[in-house]
C-alpha cells in the first residue's frame, strides 16, 4: 500500500513538470496556430526515447504476468518509483539550465488549460484509488497513467481542441465588447502598421511623433495579433486617446484583412515586404499579397504609405483607389525622401525633403540604421497629414526613444551592446551589420542565425555569413549545427577561423567579449534571439 501511494506521489511529481513544459510551449507556439505547437513537438521527437519506456514496459510487465511471489510486485513498484525519480531529477536539471527568453504567463486561458488537463489526468488517477486493493487492475491502471504521462505533449494538444469551444465563446465575448468600445469613438483616428519587418519599431516611432500634439495610443510590446488588439481596446483605449495605432501581424494570408474588418484603419502603412514566416505563408506572393490586405482594406478616403525603394511595394498592382505616399531613400521620385544621412554611436542625421519643395529639412534621431529612416519617414508622412509642423516633427524624431531589442546601443559591462536580439530577418540583419560597420574600434558579432525561412533558410544564412565577415572583427555563434550555413558563409570569404567561437548558451559570450577590451572601445551586435523552441 505505501508503494502505491508513493508511486502516486512521484507521478503527481513528474506530471507538475511535464505538464508545465507542455503548457508553456502551446503557449510559446500561440496556441496551435496554424499547427505551431504540433510541428515543436515532432521536431523535438528524439525527447520520447527516454526513461519512461522502460517504465512502461514495467507495468506492463506487473499487469500480464502472474506472481507466485509476493515480493516481485513490490519489487516492481520500488523500480517503477526509482526510475520516475531520476527523471524527475533530470527535468529538474533541464529546468535550471533554460534559458526562457519569454516567461511562461498564468493567463485566464491557461488557467482554463490547466483545469481541463487535470481533470483527464485525475480520471486514472482516482480509477486507480478506488482499485488499489486489486492488484491487477492496478497494474492495468498504473500502464495507462504510464501512457498518458508518456504522451503529456500530445494530452497537452487533445485538452487544447477540448477547450476550443469555450475560447471561441470567450473570444466572441472580448471581441464584441471591443467593436461596442470603438463604435462609441466616432472621433478616433486609427492607423495601422504592417510589413514583414520593423511593424513594432514603425508603431513605437509613429506614436511617439504623433504624441508631440495628440493622444496617441500604441498597441503594447507586440500585441500584433486579434487577442492583442482585442485587450489593447478592452484595457487601455480610453475617451481621451485621439488616435490609435494598431500594429498588425500575420502568419497566413487573410489574417490582416480580418483584423481590418475588425478595427477599420482609415490609414495604414506599410513597412517592407520580405521573406519572413515564409514557411507558414507557402511563397513570396503569398506574403506580399498578405502584407497588401492593409491598404486594399482602406477606405476610399484614406491614406496609405509606401516604400518607393521596395520593389515588392512597387511592382504590386494595388486594387484599392485610396490616396498613396511615397517614402524613400533612394527612389528620387519618392513624395518624402531622405538624403545625406550619416549614422555614429551617437545616432543618425539626414535631411528630408518632401516632393514639390527643393528645401531640405535637417532631422536628427538617437536611432542607429537605414531601416529606422524609413520609419521615422512613414511617420512624418502621416504627421504633416495630421496637421503637425515641420519644426514640431525635428522636435519629435529628436525625443523619440530608443527601441529596446532594435539595434539598441547600450553600454554593458566593458563593451557596447548593439541589441538587435528580437526576431532576425535578412533585410534588418543586413542593415545591422551596415551600421556595426560604421562604428570605431572593435567589432564583434553574436548570432544564433534567422529562422521561418522556408527552403531558403540555409542558404540566406549562409549569405548572412558573408555580410558578416566584410565587417567584423570576431564573430560568436550560438549553436553549432543551427548556425553551421553562417560559419561556411564565413569561411568562403575567408575570414580567419580562429576568430569565429562557437557556444551553445549565448552567456558564454559576455566574458568572451569583456577579455577583447584594450586600447580599443568594442562594439558588440546581438543579433536574433531565437525563442525557446529553437534551443539545442
């Protein structure tokens, strides 16, 4: 009796572990959307073949086989615990070394999660108290609780599918709730943001311009999806926000044109179009036709921004007749252009000049890159559009703040940090690397490589490698199999091997980069930092 209920207690154990592990990867992966959380859990197969079968094979061992000995189940038992032990031990160990980039969140939704999945969990459990003193059916018990602990990952997906209903109600509930709020702010502008990169540092830029003379609410963090907008409205849109800005994100076509339905932009911009999520949109029309839905869901009277110097933007042929602005850096035919810039550790500066008007306007920002003018351009587009002055736009795009993770230039230890650890894409790995060049002194590259990148996704790392070695001084990979596309882009242009150091914990880097300093200042550029599901 007391094996069995130390055996109980072990399990219970083991399923608080592996049933925090599951629950906190549906979440990572949003909830099976479009199939994330499943093609995590084939991907990370190779975790199965572990101590559980052979506990299996245990208990099925204690169930089929007849005892003449009294000893051998209890033996059974003792080897049964002994095993669940050592692997909760290593959980334990797997535990602590994790890095979680993105802390595991007791939302309402988990809450309900949680509920459902211990009471499948229970079922056995209590099947096996009220039969514990039938030793056969305990054995049969013991084998399936086995099986369901086994497969937490897939019971984690079936209490997902059985929860769907009630979300859907809960969702309609919120959603509604949000579309009665927006119908009451007749005056409300509201602009929306998209683009396959630079959505949340356009928003950031957008809003903090727009601040300058209007209440302008953001969508928080990257809020970007239907829940986000839906909780952004519902929790922090009040009577007194003069415009909202909702930045817009999507993994298959159809998404950005139900979320328009839903907040009805009257102005959108558009960032630039690349091959990001390329895996979950199937090909490059598909993303550029996705990324479109925004502006073609434009009312007639509204106004649209776009990128000249993207070819993607140019070469669409847009089926909405609302008014359109140029923005660009090389395309001279652009309606708001900048020119001269020149990028240092203390910002960038450049002049603007705005289609009609030869006068060029000097501007200056505490942001670092190519990318962020093309945002803070589609800013002050929409800013004269609501009425905001040449010299209040200079003041505005002089305060705006550095955006955390995005190319953020900041001391650290005894180097500087060029954080550009959120969601790597080529396009913005590239303009990274173009201004890691242009700073003095030592320059160091940390990368674990880019992601979501279809079929290309080796080949466009290893190009990635190339761009590297033109600038840099050393380079730090995170991963050696995920990053091993960079290191032959490195090697074919014939950057010294001796400077490329390879580790599996981006921690490891730091005192790396700390022992280069000397005579030199250093300058480090974090770039990507890949979700837990990536880990090796």
């Amino acid at each position: 009796m007391i094996l069995y209920i130390l055996l109980l207690f072990v399990i219970f154990i083991l399923l608080l572990y592996k049933g925090r592990k599951s629950l906190y990867m549906l979440q990572q992966n949003l909830y099976n959307e479009n199939n994330r959380y499943l093609k995590w859990v084939f991907k990370n197969r190779r975790d199965f073949f572990n101590v559980e079968l052979i506990i299996m094979f245990v208990a099925a061992v204690g169930y089929f086989v007849t005892f003449d000995l009294e000893f051998i189940p209890s033996v059974l038992l003792l080897i049964m615990i002994i095993l669940y032990g050592v692997q909760i031990i290593f959980l334990e160990q797997d535990k602590n070394k994790e890095q979680n980039k993105i802390a595991f969140k007791i939302t309402a939704r988990v809450k309900r999660l949680i509920i459902t999945f211990s009471i499948l969990m229970l079922i056995p459990l209590v099947f096996f108290i009220l039969n514990i003193e039938e030793s056969n059916t305990c054995w049969l018990i013991i084998f399936i609780i086995t099986i369901l602990v086994y497969f937490n990952r897939f019971i984690m997906w079936i209490v997902n599918i059985i929860n769907k209903p009630a979300e859907k109600c809960v969702f309609l509930y919120y959603k509604t709730k949000a579309q009665n709020k927006l119908a009451s702010m007749s005056n409300l502008k509201v602009v929306a943001i998209t683009g396959s990169y630079g959505k949340t540092s356009s928003k950031n830029i957008l809003s903090d311009i727009l601040n300058i003379k209007y209440n302008a609410l953001p969508t928080p963090r990257n809020l970007n999806t239907f829940y986000g907008l839906m909780i952004t409205i519902n929790n922090h849109l009040t009577k007194f926000d003069d415009i909202f800005v909702a930045e817009m994100g999507a993994y298959v076509r159809g998404e950005i044109k139900g979320l328009c339905k839903f907040v009805k932009p009257k102005y959108g911009i558009l960032t630039r179009i690349g091959q990001a999520h390329l895996e979950s949109f199937g090909s490059e029309k598909n993303i550029q036709e996705a990324k479109f839905e925004l502006i073609e869901s434009l009312p007639l009277d509204g106004i649209g921004v776009l990128n000249m110097d993207d070819e993607k933007q140019v070469s669409y042929q847009l089926k909405n007749k609302c008014r359109i602005i140029w923005i660009g850096i090389d395309s001279e035919d652009a309606d708001v252009r900048a020119v001269d810039i020149k990028c240092s550790k203390d910002g960038t500066s450049f002049n603007i000049i705005f289609k009609g008007d030869k006068k060029k306007h000097p501007f200056t920002t505490k942001l670092l890159g190519k990318h962020n003018v093309y945002n803070i351009l589609a800013s002050v587009a929409l800013g004269r559009e609501f009425g905001i002055t040449i010299d209040q736009l200079k003041q505005a795009v002089l305060a705006v703040k550095p955006i955390p993770h995005r190319l953020e230039l900041k001391p650290l230890g005894k180097f500087y940090q060029i954080a550009d650890d959120y969601n790597s894409n080529p396009v913005g790995a590239k303009s990274a690397v173009e201004v890691l060049g242009m700073m003095p002194g030592i320059k160091v590259v940390v990368t674990p490589g880019m992601i979501e990148l279809g079929d290309d996704e080796e080949k466009i790392n290893e190009e990635f490698g190339g761009q590297i070695a033109e600038v840099a001084d050393y380079v730090v990979l995170i991963g050696e199999k995920r990053t091993k596309p960079i290191y032959d882009g490195l090697v074919k242009k014939n950057f010294d091997k001796k400077r490329i150091i390879v580790y599996n914990d981006v921690r490891d880097a730091f005192p790396f980069i700390d022992g280069l300093t000397g005579k030199q200042d250093v300058y480090a550029l974090f770039e990507n930092d890949l979700p837990d599901t990536y880990n090796e």
